[in-house]
C-alpha cells in the first residue's frame, strides 16, 4: 500500500475543497475464481453475537468495520479483533473461516464486505465437524 493509489482529478470549476481519497487496504493479486459473481453486503451482528459457525467462501471476500469491533480468524491466522475503521481481507476457497462474532457484548457491530464468489453458489459454505478435527493442526493456537 502506498501513496501512489491516491488520485485526484484537477477540477477547475470546482468551488468547493476535493474529496479526500484515502486507501485503507490494497491486496495484490487476489485470488478471483472464474465466473465470479461480486457481491457487497452489509453484515450487522447483534450485541455478543457469535456470528457465523466455521465456513469457507468460494472467493476472495473484503470488508471494512464500520461501528463495533469484530473477532476475525482465519485458518492458520491468529484470532484478531478489527475495530470501526480497519479493514479485513480474505483469500476465500479452502481457507476456512472460523469466527465473525461481535467483540462487543452491549453494542452491535457492523461491516461493509465485498465478496467475489462464483455465480450460483452460496456465499458460506459449511464447514463440517469432522472436516474441522481433521484440519485441527492447521488452526493457529487459541488464547
């Protein structure tokens, strides 16, 4: 991520300051499956949430934390918690996502994600209980 992302346009009629452009996150090479569908969707957990059970997305998902705070942990990440203004990024296909839920026990947390999963097929797949004792090893220790 750099400076370089910024861009303005020169507008001589203008009477007013220029929008502010601020990059937040930038992925290189995202891994977009073919005949990929783009969906962006507004995620609002309720206060203490426990948010989806363990999935998996057939594509690259990207979010930004509105308001609240979010547990985020990914296969072979450390769980973390993205607060109002981070973003987030997953890689989506065999990467399993283990928790979304809300870090806030009194308030509800919202994001904003853009995923781009292949047309026609649900955007979280379920992650069995037998495929998660046999990918236990690939999930990074728990505090």
């Amino acid at each position: 991520m750099g400076i370089e992302h910024s861009h303005h346009l020169e507008n001589p009629n203008a009477t007013t300051p220029p929008p502010k452009l601020e990059l937040i996150s930038s992925v290189p090479m995202p891994p977009v499956p073919d005949n990929a569908e783009a969906m962006t969707i507004l995620v609002t957990l309720p206060p203490g949430s426990a948010g989806n059970p363990p999935h998996r997305h057939t594509g690259p998902a990207f979010g930004y934390m509105i308001k609240g705070e979010m547990i985020f942990e990914l296969e072979g990440e450390p769980q973390r918690v993205v607060k109002a203004g981070e973003s987030f990024w997953e890689p989506g296909g065999d990467v399993i996502h283990y928790q979304d839920a809300n870090n806030l026990p009194g308030a509800e947390t919202a994001f904003v994600v853009t995923m781009f999963g292949v047309a026609g097929q649900p955007m979280l797949i379920p992650v069995s209980a037998e495929e998660l004792e046999e990918r236990r090893d690939r999930r990074a220790p728990r505090p």
